[in-house]
C-alpha cells in the first residue's frame, strides 16, 4: 500500500524487481572518477595518489546524457554509506567507497542527502534505474583492534579472544563480528568468516549469523532502499557471507539483488543465485578473456562450453550480470591489443543471455592493468563520441527495441556453431557472429606453402565463418553494422567474409527491424550504426601494436605447427 501511494505521487515504479531488470542495460560508475563540478582542473586526478579525484552524485546527475545518449537505461554508483574518516593509509584514502565506517550515515565526500535524491529523481525523470553498491559483509579499520564505536554495530569483538591461553570469553561467544583471522583461500568457512584486507588495512567481518545482526541489517537496507527509491542493489563481497543470509536481506530490501561471487567457480557462482535475483557473470567473464583477448589462447569453443554450463547450472542465466570491466579486473585494453576483440567480446555481452554492465571508461579505451590503475579519471578523455561508444549506442538501440517489442529478454541464447575462432548464436530471432580473429584484414586460409614459408602469407586470400540457421533461404535479414541484407544459403547457411577483418555481425529479420530506428534507408539513419570497421580507437603507439601482432603472429605459427592444420593467418594491417 505505501508502495502503491509512492507511485501515485512520483508517477514512477521505483522499487523495481528482478523482472523489470532484465530487458536493462547498466553503466557503472566509480562516483570520484565519472565528472567534474564545472571549472575543477581536469589534470589534477592522480590515479597513483589513490585519493580522492573530485566527482560527486551531483556531478554525476549534471551528465547524465552521455550515458543516456549511449542507450543505457540504469546506472550503478560506488557505495553511499560513510566511509573511513582517518589519515591516508598504505592504499591512500576511501575514494571509491567501499571502506564503511558508520552505514547508517551517508557518505558526505560524495554529496548531501538531497544530492543522492535529486540523482533518483533525475534518473527516474530519464526512465532510467539507480542501482546502488552496499557492502555488508565487513567495515573497514586500520589496525585489528579498531574503536568499535564508530560503526553502526559497536557490540566489539575484542571481547573474545582466539589465541591467547589465558582467554577468559573465548569466541563462540556471540558478538557482532568474528574475530580476526586472516583468509584461508581453500577453506570457504575462512572466506566467509575471517577478514578481508590486511593488518594494516583490515575488513572486520560482521558476524552476519548473528540474529540480531541480520535484523539490523534487515532494517537498514529497507530503510536505504525506500529514502533514496533506489532500484536495484550491487551486492560487494556476497560470496563472503554464508547464502541463507540473503535471502531475507534482499527481501527486506524489496529490489533487484545482484551479488558479487568472484571466480570462475559456476557451481559456486550458481548456488547465489538460489538466494538472491542475480550475481555477476564472472564465469562468463573468464572464458572471454581466454577466447577473445589478443594475444591469449584465442579458443572460442570454451566461450561455447562455459555458456552451456551457465544455462544448465544457473537459476536464471538472463539476469546474470554480464561484463568486461569493473573495478577489480584489469581494462580491456591492458589485456587485449586490439579495439576488434573489445567489439567482438562487447557484442557477446549484449546480444547473449544477461543483463550487460559497461564499466565506465571501457567506451573510451582506458587502460590500466588493475587496482588502482584501472580506476582512472574519465574526464580526460574529453567523453567523446569513440567507435566503441557509437557501438554502445547502437547495441543499447537494438537491444532495448527487442526487449520492448518481443519476447528477446526471456528467450534462452542457443549456439549455432562454434569454432577456435568463431562463434555464432540465436537468442529470440537475432543470429550474431563474432571472431576473435583481430582487425588487421584476414585474407585466407592458411595453406602448406604458407605456414612453411610465412613471407608468402602476406599475399591476400579470403577467409570467412558460416552459420546454420533454420532460415529459409527466401529469408530477409540485415546486418545492423553494414546495413546489408544477407543472403541465407541451402540448409540455412549465413556466411560472413573477413576481407574487412574480424568484424561481428548482428542479422536481424527485416520485419522486426522496422520500426527499430537502425539502418533507415536515409543515409542520415545508416550515420547512427556504429561503424565497425577497423580503426585507431585506442590511443595505443603503433610499435606495440605491431610487436605484439608479430608475438602473436608468431604464436599463431606455432600453434599451425602443433597442430598440423590450416589455420587462420593475419598480419598488422598498415
Ligand atoms: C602522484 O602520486 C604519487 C604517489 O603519491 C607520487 O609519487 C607522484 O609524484 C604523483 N604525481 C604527480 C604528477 O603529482
Ligand atoms: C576452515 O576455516 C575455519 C575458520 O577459520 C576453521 O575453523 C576450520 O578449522 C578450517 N577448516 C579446515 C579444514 O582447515
Ligand atoms: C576453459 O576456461 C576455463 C575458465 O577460464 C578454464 O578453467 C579451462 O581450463 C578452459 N578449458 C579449455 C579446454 O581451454
Ligand atoms: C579448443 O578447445 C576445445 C575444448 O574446449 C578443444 O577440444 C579444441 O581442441 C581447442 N582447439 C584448439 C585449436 O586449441
Ligand atoms: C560516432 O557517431 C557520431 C554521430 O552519431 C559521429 O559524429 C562520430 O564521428 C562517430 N564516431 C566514430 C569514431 O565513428
Ligand atoms: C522502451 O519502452 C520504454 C517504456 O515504454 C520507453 O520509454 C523507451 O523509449 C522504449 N525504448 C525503445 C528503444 O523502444
Ligand atoms: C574475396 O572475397 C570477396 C567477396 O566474396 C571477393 O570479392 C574477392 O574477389 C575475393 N578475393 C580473393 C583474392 O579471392
């Protein structure tokens, strides 16, 4: 009923649940390093300083166009609650959130009360969905003795004491935290019950077993959820709780519950997503980075492999978090050479089961090979229409046209075909055919001559994927990239030819295509596609481009000799 007469009032759903998230697409962002107030210095962000940079909730509702331009339709921001107050530490200062003191306050570095309403409000004036990051799993302290009495649960641990002999409380006492152990990475009871951190940076674990500390957390997050209309939470460190502790959070909370449960571990992964909406797609995530990055083993059949999994060991595959970048893994770029593998694996997160999660910067080609390098200012970059942003926009178009006209959100991703080096698949009626063959124009098969003489490779041969569908051949469908109708060959077949290098294509059925706003027969409709051809989007110096193409140009050749069979060939194109 409250519910009910909220939504009167505002007009809007807010509260929005696990059904109302699929169809969405979200950009994350790191609310210290997404804009600036008007006139700060755009130079002064030192990434290496580990401090904070400058940005606010408000500067983030002041530039809400550039992600909305881009097709998203949610956004998720750092954690809001306070944050540790005390002089820098070895990794500098709370700039990202996650280091909670007291989480019934707000955290004041990023804005007033009033600043994180007015972002809900603006976002919910957009048609667009706040997703907020919660840590519950642990505060943070500089030392493992810390003055329990700045946090929202004081009851203290040190009451209890776990190795001293003369102990007079030993620890099966209840209190609000565990006492400090550090993490045993093979004993899941030591992940979920010992800390996080370190000694001189260390993330006393709440004892979320406790009754007690369950129902304050119960409170508290309704409470949050219902002051800010919050959408949906990112839920940081959840495979560090035992599961049955979620459930009766995230139906406290009332919203969409994604959790973070790191690793590749699907049967882990999967067991989350029994008590809560959803966990990122970190499975997924893993065989991407082993089947597109360039250079890497480039093997897109464990892509296919780990997708089957997914789909028969998950509750519910097309709520899972998909995703390339977040805060804890390395940029695209600083694993991957090439803007063409970022497309390819780009594509995979958006037109497969999932919700897809576009870490901000990825748009833009930031580098950085991990924390806290890989959180860098977006401001220098001037936000600017990149190739991989124009991509963003028009596979946000497709995907929000097929999530508000047909059944495509609910429908189950199948894989048509897979090889080494490509991959296609259906999800709804879209077929899309990705390779992680790279940009540099791939002109053919490899024959004898040429994987025994490699000079003669450089000479231009053609090379191409196919498909099987079960379209007739009679079939129209186009390519949203290239605005070209494809044929459909005998049993179906689609084929897509390499001579421009290893672009993806998307078909879809010129019925549904109408009405979608891509490729208009006008030539100002086809300017709003991506253009998927090859191209400097990133900002890399050419001689590493090309001695790492020779690496893997090598690599590729040995890999020819192992295997003993015609392989796919490429070179930097000029
Ligand atoms: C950035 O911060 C690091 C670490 O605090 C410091 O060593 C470096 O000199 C700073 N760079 C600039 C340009 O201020
Ligand atoms: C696992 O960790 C817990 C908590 O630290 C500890 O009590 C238990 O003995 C450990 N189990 C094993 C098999 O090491
Ligand atoms: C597939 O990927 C997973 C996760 O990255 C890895 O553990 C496994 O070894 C890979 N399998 C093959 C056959 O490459
Ligand atoms: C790719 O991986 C699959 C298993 O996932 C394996 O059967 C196949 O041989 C691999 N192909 C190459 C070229 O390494
Ligand atoms: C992205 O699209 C805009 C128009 O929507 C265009 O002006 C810009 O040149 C495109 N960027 C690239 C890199 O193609
Ligand atoms: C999808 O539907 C929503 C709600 O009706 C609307 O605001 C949005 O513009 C639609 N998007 C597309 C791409 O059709
Ligand atoms: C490569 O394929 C394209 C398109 O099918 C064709 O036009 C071209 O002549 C072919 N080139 C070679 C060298 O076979």
């Amino acid at each position: 009923m409250f519910r009910l007469i909220l939504l009167l009032f505002f007009g809007y759903t807010f509260a929005a649940t696990a059904d109302q998230w699929r169809g969405r697409s979200i950009y994350q962002v790191i609310t210290d390093r997404y804009a600036l107030p008007a006139g700060a210095d755009v130079n002064a962000c030192n990434i290496t300083a580990q401090t904070w940079c400058g940005g606010t909730w408000r500067t983030i509702t002041d530039n809400l166009d550039y992600i909305q331009d881009a097709g998203f339709t949610a956004i998720w921001i750092s954690p809001v609650n306070q944050n540790y107050q005390g002089p820098s530490t070895a990794y500098g200062d709370p700039y990202h959130g996650y280091w909670i003191a007291d989480a019934s306050q707000l955290n004041l570095r990023f804005g007033t009360s009033d600043d994180l309403k007015a972002l809900s409000a603006e976002l919910h004036r957009r048609g667009m969905y706040l997703m907020v990051d919660i840590v519950a799993n642990n505060v943070m302290a500089t030392s493992i003795t810390p003055d329990w009495s700045v946090y929202m649960f004081k009851d203290p641990v040190n009451s209890c004491c776990f190795s001293d002999p003369k102990c007079l409380m030993p620890c099966s006492f209840k209190t609000q935290y565990h006492p400090y152990c550090p993490i045993d990475w093979n004993n899941l009871t030591s992940v979920q019950n010992c800390w996080l951190g370190d000694t001189s940076v260390s993330l006393p674990d709440l004892n979320t077993q406790d009754p007690t500390v369950a129902s304050i957390y119960g409170s508290w997050i309704s409470n949050l959820v219902q002051e800010y209309a919050i959408d949906g939470l990112r839920i940081d460190a959840a495979k560090h709780v035992q599961a049955p502790f979620w459930t009766p959070f995230c139906e406290s909370a009332g919203v969409f519950c994604m959790g973070e449960v790191f690793g590749s571990d699907i049967a882990l992964a999967s067991s989350y997503q029994q008590v809560m909406d959803s966990v990122l797609n970190y499975p997924l995530y893993d065989a991407i980075v082993q089947g597109f990055s360039i250079p890497g083993p480039g093997n897109l059949s464990n892509v296919s492999a780990v997708m089957g999994q997914i789909q028969n060991s998950f509750k519910d595959p097309t709520l899972l978090g998909n995703f390339l970048e977040n805060q804890d893994v390395p940029r695209w770029h600083s694993i991957s050479v090439d803007p063409q593998s970022l497309f390819n694996a780009m594509i995979l997160t958006f037109m497969s089961d999932g919700i897809p999660i576009i870490y901000y910067g990825q748009e833009q080609g930031l580098d950085g090979s991990g924390d806290p390098y890989n959180r860098g200012p977006l401001w220098t970059t001037g936000y600017q229409r990149t190739a991989a942003y124009n991509l963003t926009a028009t596979l946000n178009r497709l995907r929000n046209y097929l999530v508000n006209n047909t059944n495509w959100a609910q429908s189950r991703t199948q894989v048509l075909r897979v090889s080494s080096q490509g991959i296609a698949i259906m999800k709804g009626d879209v077929v899309t055919i990705m390779t992680n063959i790279g940009s540099p124009v791939r002109t053919g098969r490899m024959n004898w001559i040429c994987s025994s003489l490699m000079v003669w490779c450089l000479q231009p041969q053609n090379a191409s994927m196919f498909a099987y569908t079960h379209w007739p051949s009679s079939f129209s469908s186009t390519d949203i990239f290239s605005c070209k109708q494809w044929a459909v060959g005998s049993g179906g077949t689609v084929e897509v030819q390499y001579t421009k290098g290893g672009t993806a294509v998307i078909l879809v059925p010129d019925d549904i295509l109408q009405g979608s706003g891509l490729c208009l027969a006008s030539s100002q409709g086809k300017s709003s596609t991506a253009s998927l051809s090859n191209g400097g989007v990133w900002r890399v110096n050419v001689p590493s481009v090309i001695s790492v193409s020779l690496v893997s140009l090598f690599l590729n050749f040995l890999g020819v000799m192992k295997q003993g069979i015609p392989s796919l060939y490429y070179l930097p194109e000029a």
